[in-house]
C-alpha cells in the first residue's frame, strides 16, 4: 500500500512537470505579478515629468485591478468550458501587447495624457486575467492530487521569480533608457519568454491522466456548482479572509519604494527590499504547500497569514536600518506567497474541481479587487496626511483577523461524496 501510494506521488510529477514548468512561467510572466511589481516605481518618473500626484499614478493599478476582478469569473468560466490552454496564451499574448502599448503615452503634460494613460491599464485589465493564476492553477489541480498543495506552492513561485527579477530590472530600464522603453522591455518577457514555453508545454491532462481522486465513480470531475458553493458559509469565510487581507498587504507592496524614501532609502536599496520580499514569497510558496499536504490549513495559514502584523509594526517605528526593513520585507512577502497558495488550494478541497474555474474566479475577485483599492487608500493617506504612519495599524489588524478567519472553516468535505454538477433547490 505504501509502496503504491509512492509510486502514485511520483507519478503526478512524472507527467505534470512540463505543464508544472509552463505554468510557472506563465505565472511569473502574466498580469499578476508584473503590474505590481514596476508601478511603484513609476512614482518618481512620472511625478518628474507630468507633475502628477502619487493618488494619480497609482490609480491605473485601482483600474486594472477592479476590472480583472470583476471579469476573473468570467475568464474561470471560459477555463471551465473551452479548457485552460486557449484562455492562458491568448490571454498571455494579449497582456503582453498591450503592457507594452503604454510605452505609447503621449510627452505632452495635459489631462488627455493622463486619460489616454489610464486608458491603456483599462485594456490591460481587459484582457490580461487569463494569463493569472485562475488558469494555470485549474491545470495544476487537474495534474495533481496527493502533491497538490506542493504543486502549487511551485506553480506561484512564478510571482516569487517575478518579485525577485522585475523589480531590479525595472529600475535599470528607468535608469538607462526612461519609464517608456521599461515598459516595452518588461512586456517582452510574455511574449518571448511564457508564450512560447507555453505554447510547446502547457495542456490540461487527458481523463485517464488525472488523478482517481478527483474523478466520481462515472468519470466525471467531482465537485460543487458555483451556486451550492455561494450558499456555504465557508465560501465568505474565505472571500473575507482574502478581503482583509489584500486590503493591508496590496498597498504595502505597491507603496513599499515610496515608503522606504520616506524613511529615507534610495529607490536602489528599495528594489533589493522589493527582491528581499521576493524571496519571501518564494518561501512562503513552498513551505506552504508542503505543510497544506500534510496538516490542516488552519493549523497552517493562521500563524503564516499574522506574520506581516510584525512589518506593519516595524514601519511604525523611526530610524529604521536596512536589516529591520528586510526582514519586514520578508515577512511581508512570506504570508503572501502563502495567501496565493491557499486561494487555489481551499478552492480545490473544499469545493471541487467539476466548477472550479468559475469559484476560483469568485474567490480572486476580492483579492484582485481589494489590492487595488488598497494602493489608493495608502496613496491618499500620504498625499493628505504627510505621512503612511496613520495606515500601519489598521493593516496590522486586518493581517490578524484575515487569518483567523480561515480557522472557521472546519475540515474538508468528503468529495467522493459530491456528485459532479449536482444543484440543489
């Protein structure tokens, strides 16, 4: 028994790494991470140029986040239907044309600039929520079952690499050639590097390569309807959870750079905090995903999630080091390697795959929307009150009480029991 439990672990990476490999690059490449992680360091360039306030430029991430929020069901219903392959390139192909169309912004310093500006992010937000992890984590839960949270955990390293790398090599294209070419530059990394990989590697497993677990005794996937799954209370337990804590963590990434220049750092030092913060996620994705495999995911997610409490408390403070702020850096980006990795994870146990796109989408949606809410609260504390000070406690809590959220839950549905498409009055 043991011996074939092994054999059946190993298996699901014999077959699912070259997916595994896409989709990690997929990940790292689409419209996830990359946003994120160069518009903070659009601040200083901009505001040099344009004269526009921090509130302003950080606006078309509030934009292209509510938008790919609001459509994130609607690219997870597509998944569901016409399957991850189609969705994931196209949508990585189109993110990657227009990232790059904003290099286009006009020189001239009016209000049309800004509108035409926000007009580019609006397309972005358009068409880019396919190349997130709504897509490329349905194949992953559909490669594995027995390894699945560790799976995961690999599959989101793609925002750790693009935490790690985008943010240094945003700041040299700035540098060397203006903010203009960085955006030319970075979109070339989806469409030379995660489309073709993509392309030649990425597929859903055939019915006789998935999982036993996954399938009901007539073959089908097993699982709940979206509409089952929007009556249980752990749904909202989880959409909460995600809400709290994407509204503390989405300002505190995007504002970190600004941040760190009012204690006094150089966007320089700022950058190897942002990849400090990287490697936090890199870690976060994979501590968390063995433990999910192997212990209950409140036992997990709880003390992993409060871990940024501690950096919001140490930005309370003054006269801050390099060390103290990496380290917050790191913790920062520990419990958000580890939010990710449960958004997929709990949507695949405690709901099922049969309809997973369209649950996934519903549970992103407050994580896409309420990080890009986020960014502006923080903008407009310090544009109004001189200061981020004011913001760091009401983070704090939320960290917490996002991640006690999750202890609510209770244990895993039995999904052998569930039957494939099944709806109830």
């Amino acid at each position: 028994m043991a011996a074939a439990f092994k054999q059946e672990k190993f298996s699901e990476f014999k077959g699912g790494w070259p997916i595994l490999l896409a989709g990690i690059l997929g990940v790292a490449c689409g419209a996830s991470p990359i946003p994120f992680n160069v518009i903070g360091f659009t601040i200083d360039p901009l505001i040099a140029e344009f004269g526009w306030s921090r509130t302003q430029i950080l606006l078309p991430i509030t934009i292209f986040g509510i938008l790919a929020s609001l459509l994130a069901p609607i690219f997870g219903w597509m998944a569901d239907k016409y399957g991850v392959r189609p969705v994931a390139l196209w949508s990585l192909f189109a993110f990657g044309l227009s990232f790059a169309a904003l290099s286009l912004t006009p020189t001239s310093n009016n209000i049309s600039t800004l509108y035409i500006y926000y007009g580019f992010w609006v397309v972005i937000g358009l068409v880019g929520m396919g190349s997130t992890p709504i897509s490329w984590s349905r194949a992953i839960n559909l490669w594995f079952y027995k390894n699945r949270g560790f799976a995961l955990g690999l599959l989101l390293l793609g925002t750790s690499l693009a935490a790690i790398i985008v943010p240094k090599l945003t700041v040299w294209i700035i540098a060397h050639h203006g903010w203009r070419a960085m955006f030319f530059g970075i979109a070339l990394l989806p469409l030379l590097i995660a489309l073709p990989t993509a392309y030649f590697l990425f597929r859903e497993p055939r019915a006789e390569e998935r999982p036993s677990a996954i399938m009901s005794q007539s073959g089908e996937l097993t699982g709940v309807t979206l509409n089952i799954a929007l009556r249980d209370y752990r749904f909202w337990l989880i959409w909460v959870s995600i809400a709290l804590i994407a509204s503390a963590f989405g300002g505190f990434f995007i504002n970190l750079p600004s941040m760190m220049g009012d204690k006094g750092f150089t966007p320089q030092t700022a950058s190897s905090v942002m990849g400090i913060l990287g490697m936090g996620i890199l870690s976060g994705r994979i501590i968390t995903g063995l433990m999910l495999d192997r212990f209950w995911q409140g036992f997990v997610a709880f003390p992993l999630l409060c871990l940024p409490a501690i950096s919001s408390y140490i930005f309370m403070g003054s006269n801050l080091d390099f060390t103290m702020v990496a380290f917050a850096g790191f913790l920062l980006g520990f419990a958000a390697g580890a939010e990710a990795d449960l958004i997929a994870y709990l949507a695949g146990r405690y709901f099922g795959m049969a309809h997973y796109g369209k649950i996934y989408g519903m549970l992103y949606m407050p994580f896409g929307l309420f990080s890009a809410i986020s960014p502006i609260i923080y903008a407009s504390v310090r544009d109004n009150m001189g200061s981020y000070n004011p913001i760091y406690l009401p983070a704090l809590c939320a960290f917490i009480l996002g991640g006690f959220c999750l202890l609510l839950l209770g244990k895993y549905p039995d999904l052998d029991e569930i039957k494939s498409n099944e709806d109830r009055p």
